[in-house]
C-alpha cells in the first residue's frame, strides 16, 4: 500500500496485505475541512454509472454525514490541508502538472 505521505506509509497499515504494496491509496481525514464534500463527490460519481453499487453510494454519503458531524463537534480542530514537503512521496513539476490539467480541460470540452 502506497500512500501519498511518507509518513502515513510508515504508520497506516494493512495487516491482512489486501492492498498491494505497489498500489497508491488515498487516506481522507474529517480534520481535513474538504474531506466530506470530496467523499459526496466520489459518491455522485458513482451513483451517475448505470448498474452502480447502491451499497457503496450510501455508505460513502453516510461517511461523508459522519465526517460533516465530526467537524461540527471538534470545529477547533478542523482546517485546510497542508502536507510538510519532507513526508511527500511524489516529486511534481510545476510546469508540467500545469499542462496536464490543461490537457484534461480540453479532453472535457471535446
């Protein structure tokens, strides 16, 4: 399992190895202020394909309502995400991270 944070690769792990270890993985926390509407989202995304797993949609809105309650109860706590360069995984370029979104904007308009 690969997370985006170094640190979060040395703590968060899968004792059962369900997750390969090659394989990136995103952990969203409710102190992360965006966490719940990036789960909602998620969850319209899904709920937009034909066939779509029901299940997996209302367990990740109901996510979503617990992380929104959370915050409401340790409003002190919650606040914008910010990662300390040191636990970064990935080396981004800023000039080409730009021309990618660009790309993806205009495989939108098409």
């Amino acid at each position: 399992m690969l997370h985006e944070r170094e640190d979060y690769n040395d703590r968060i792990q899968d004792n059962d190895n369900l997750i390969r270890s090659d394989e990136p993985v995103f952990l969203l926390r409710a102190i992360d202020k965006n966490a719940p509407g990036v789960l909602e989202e998620y969850s319209n995304r899904v709920a937009r394909v034909a066939g779509h797993d029901t299940v997996l949609v209302a367990q990740v809105r109901a996510h979503a309502q617990a992380m929104r309650k959370w915050q409401k109860k340790n409003d002190i706590l919650v606040k914008e995400p910010y990662m300390n360069p040191e636990d970064a995984v990935y080396y981004i370029d800023e000039e080409e991270s730009e021309s990618e979104e660009e790309e993806k904007e205009d495989e939108v308009e098409e």
